[in-house]
C-alpha cells in the first residue's frame, strides 16, 4: 500500500501520524459506537416496501461504491447500527465493474489500491470486505441470496448507471430485504436540500447553509465489530483483480495522487498548511496552484469532504475568507452539481440546458468558426492556442486542470468544433477519461455550465457562444502568467497560419 512504500518525506509521515491519531481519538470522544450517537434518519432514504431486517438473517450488507471509506462514512455507520441492533456480522463489499463510463487504468489503479486500505481497516475491525467482480444488480444480488443478508445499504450517486443499478436491485431483491441508501456524499442530504432542480447557486445556497448547523457534526467511530462472520471470507488477490476489466489501459496512474485515506489526509494538511492562508486570494491563478487539490479523493470518497471541513473551519478566525470561499466550493457549488444530476434526466445533454440557452447555442450553431478540430487534434494538443494545449497537456499529463482554466478549456472547445453537441460529448470524453475526479457531477455540471451555461446568466450575444459567457487568450493574460504556466505544461505552438488554411470554413449562415 502507498503508506508502507510511500518516499514522503519523515516530517510528513510525523504530521500524517498526529493527524490519523487525532481523528481517530475524536470519534472516540463524540460516542463509543453509532448505537449510542444520535444518528441523524434524514440521511437515510429506505427504498423498499420491507423496513425491518430479516430475522435469522447472517448479517448486514453495505455495497460501497461512491463513498469508499471505512470512517466518517454514514453509510458504513449505518450499516453497523443496524447489525449492532440485530446482533449479526457486517458485510462490505464493493463491485469492480468490467468498465465505467469511460474511466482508464488510471483511474482503477487508483481505486483498488485505495480498496486495499479499505479492506485492511476492515479486517481491523472484525468487518468482512468483499471484492466482487461484475454489475452490482447481479453480484449483489447473488451475494445477498447466497450468504443470507438481512438488509442491503448502499451510497447515493446521482448518476443515470448508478441509479439504474439501485433501481434494478429494488426490482429484484427479494419482498423482505430492506433497502436503505445513504447520502454519505453530501453534508446536507441531497434530498433534504431541495426536491426540485435549483436554478443555480444563488437559489440553493441559503437552502444548505442554514441546515449546516445540523448536518455539518462530528462522526462517531466505526468500532471493532463483535459478531463475526459465519462463513469464510475469501482472500483477495489484490495483484491480479483487474485482469479481466475491458478498460483503457494505455492511460496510466499518475504520481502525485496517491490513493487512500490516508495519502487524503496528507492532501488536506498540505493544503491547510501551504494554501489554505491564500485560497480567497490566489485559487483562481493556475500557476500558483493554491487549491486543495482534493477532488480526486472526494470523487472516490476516499475521504469525506464533511470531515475536510471540520478540519478547515478550525482555522475560521485566523482566515476567515478562504475559509468561507473553500466552504462555498467544497459545499454549496459541490452539492448543487448533485442537485443538477439528481433533477435533470439530460444532465450530460444540450437538452439538458435552459431554454434561452438551448436557442442561443441553435441560433449561431452556423456561425462561421475560424478554427475547426476534430477529437484527435484536441486530444493529442494540436491547436494554434499554447494556453489550451498546455492545459490539455496538464490534463492527459498530470490527470489534472487547474479549475480556472478548466473553464477556459471547454469554452474554447466549444469555439473550436462544428457543432456544440460535439463540444459538449468530447469535453466530457476526455474529462472523463484522463481526470482523476472525472464521471462525477461536477464534471457534467462545469461542462455544462461552460457550454451551455447552466447556472449561469445570459451574456452579451456573440459569434458561436451566442450568449453563452465567452472567455479569451487576453483576459487570461492579465489574471496570471500565461507563459509560466504555458512552460510548466509544455504548450506546443503549432503553425497557426498553416492551420488557419487548413481549418477555416465558410460562414453558411
Ligand atoms: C469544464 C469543467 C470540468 C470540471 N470537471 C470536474 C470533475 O470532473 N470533477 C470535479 O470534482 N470537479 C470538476 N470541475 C469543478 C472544479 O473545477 C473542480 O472541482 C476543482 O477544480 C477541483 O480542484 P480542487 O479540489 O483543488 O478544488 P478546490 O478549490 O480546492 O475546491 C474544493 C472542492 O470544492 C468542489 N468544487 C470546487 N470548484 C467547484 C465547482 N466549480 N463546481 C463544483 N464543485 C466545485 C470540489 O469538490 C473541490 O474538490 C469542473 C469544472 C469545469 C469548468
């Protein structure tokens, strides 16, 4: 695992230590175990007719997928109440799917190694870690039948597949298995938030922030679990489990993310030691780097992001506006992209965006572009811009862009293609493929929004973005040093004139 070969340097590993310690001794602090924590029932959506677990059931099921953690995980406290309660061991298991969405190597070496740490705190803790290989609506399923579950709790993922999977195992589990999901992602339940889609973040801010005086507290331990389970877990071969997955593997893993929980924490430190002082000032300069960095692991849930803020608002007096800024991301604009995909059946289409936007992207659809790429192009970097093939080189690169430029980037993609139902599938293709915290809402949103302006304003109306906001080489320039960066990432300029014959096409309009 990354802690044991991690080369992190010995202050860190010391600072790391404090900090593992000092969480795991606060959770002892809040209660002894989630049976005598007031455990918040908003959080939980029972979607079956059965609510009470079998009896005579071999115990509980918890199917991870969206929250991969063993603690500060209300789903996994959950699931350990219940099997409290009922006096009968507790099961996790999580499903490596033969593909997903258009997630890389990358992006699954990441997860298993993290689940290895998963599985490890586990086995500490006397709970049983499963690695199941196939579609949850059947692995689950049959693990349940097989080993005689009494309950299946699960994460909420507001995402077509995920959802189609929950669906699917409401269908088939049999009448009595309740089955409970947990919104174990968001501070405020998803569901609690609001029941409609929100227009933008102006609508849903005040909705979350006046229930954080609630939602947003400590979490009690996962404990050691004192039923043990009746039959043999089987090991995992951890070395050969993605064998069989149909995945891309020439996108490889990156270096400076390092999975888990723990290599989470280190993240968070860094951040709160080294940017945290800066954020409200410098976040939006992508040569400084002064964000947290952390999406990766939110995206996996390998660390909560209720408990990232706990930690960053202890220093609410000493930096009071990053502190608020870094809440406004990491919750409002966060769980509003929830929100988005949770109402909104197009969530990745034009379709799914407002009427005036709909029609303003339709009405300059033929508008001459002075640049025209096809994927390959954009994809291996071959445009005349050495910002934009920076970025993307940042992004096949480190799996990475700077969330500033991120927006620059898609904007230009929509400028730079025939029509913007191809902008909008090859941003989110190749979001989805090289970024470590991509096949997330706030992927489909900050596509969305860059695109097809969800929760944004109309603009001035222009050539091809109509009155979708437009973004340009010049205004990046004054807000930060293009060339550092342009440098840093390795931008090739290519011959713009040879490109501008090759590319121009006629105005039909
Ligand atoms: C075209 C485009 C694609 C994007 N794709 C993704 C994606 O695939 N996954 C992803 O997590 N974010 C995505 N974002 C949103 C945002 O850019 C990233 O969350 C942010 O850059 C992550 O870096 P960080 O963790 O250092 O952010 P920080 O500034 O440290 O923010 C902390 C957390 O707040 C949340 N956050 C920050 N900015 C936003 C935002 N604009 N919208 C919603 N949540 C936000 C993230 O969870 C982030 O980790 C995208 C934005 C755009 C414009």
């Amino acid at each position: 695992m990354s802690r044991k070969n991690s080369s992190e340097p010995p202050i860190k590993k010391q600072k790391l230590t404090s900090l593992f310690d000092e969480l795991t001794e606060k959770r002892k602090n809040v209660a002894d175990s989630i049976t005598n924590f007031k455990f918040n029932k908003k959080r939980v959506k029972i979607l079956s007719q059965a609510t009470e677990v079998v009896k005579g059931s071999k115990g509980i099921l918890y199917w991870m997928f969206r929250d991969g953690r063993i603690q500060d995980n209300w789903a996994m406290l959950f699931a350990q109440k219940l099997a409290l309660k009922n006096r009968i061991p507790l099961h996790v298991c999580y499903c490596i799917l033969p593909k997903f969405l258009d997630a890389t190597l990358r992006h699954y070496k990441f997860l298993v190694e993290s689940l290895e740490e998963v599985s490890m705190d586990a086995k500490k803790l006397n709970i049983n870690f499963h690695l199941l290989h196939g579609e949850p609506n059947t692995v689950v399923l049959e693990f349940i039948r097989k080993h005689n579950m009494g309950a299946l709790i699960t994460d909420f993922f507001p995402l077509r597949v995920p959802m189609a999977w929950v669906e699917s195992l409401k269908m088939d589990l049999p009448q009595d298995i309740p089955i409970c999901q947990v919104d174990a992602h968001n501070i405020v339940p998803c569901w609690v938030t609001s029941d409609q889609l929100e227009y933008s973040a102006r609508t849903i801010r005040n909705k979350i922030n006046s229930k954080l005086q609630e939602y947003l507290t400590e979490y009690p331990p996962v404990i050691e679990h004192p039923y043990k389970s009746s039959f043999e877990v089987p090991e995992i071969d951890w070395l050969n489990c993605l064998n069989d997955v149909e995945i891309d593997r020439s996108v490889d893993k990156v270096e400076w993310c390092k999975p888990g929980y723990r290599a989470a924490l280190i993240q968070l430190e860094k951040f709160i030691y080294e940017c945290l002082p800066h954020y409200c000032e410098k976040r939006n300069n992508p040569h400084l780097e002064m964000t947290s960095g952390l999406s990766p692991w939110f995206h996996f849930g390998m660390i909560s992001v209720q408990r990232v803020i706990l930690e960053v608002q202890k220093y609410k007096q000493k930096y009071l506006r990053s502190v608020n800024d870094f809440m406004e991301e990491a919750i409002v604009r966060r769980e509003l992209s929830d929100n988005f995909c949770l109402h909104n059946k197009n969530y990745d289409k034009i379709d799914g965006a407002r009427q005036w936007a709909i029609e303003t992207l339709n009405t300059h659809k033929k508008d001459k572009r002075q640049w025209i790429y096809d994927l390959k192009e954009l994809e291996t970097s071959q445009t005349h811009d050495d910002l934009w093939n920076a970025a993307q080189n940042q992004l096949t690169v480190d799996g990475k862009i700077h969330g500033f430029m991120r927006m620059y980037w898609a904007k230009k993609i929509l400028e730079w293609t025939k029509l913007p139902e191809d902008a909008l599938a090859w941003s989110i293709y190749l979001n989805d493929k090289y970024s470590m915290d991509g096949r997330d809402p706030n992927g489909y949103v900050g596509c969305m929004w860059s695109i097809c302006g969800i929760h944004d304003q109309g603009w001035k109306e222009r050539e091809i973005f109509g009155k979708i906001r437009y973004m340009n080489y010049k205004g990046c320039e004054r807000k930060f040093d293009v060339k550092a960066y342009v440098q840093k990432h390795n931008g090739k300029v290519i011959n713009i004139k040879a490109l501008s014959q090759k590319k121009t096409t006629k105005k039909t309009k």
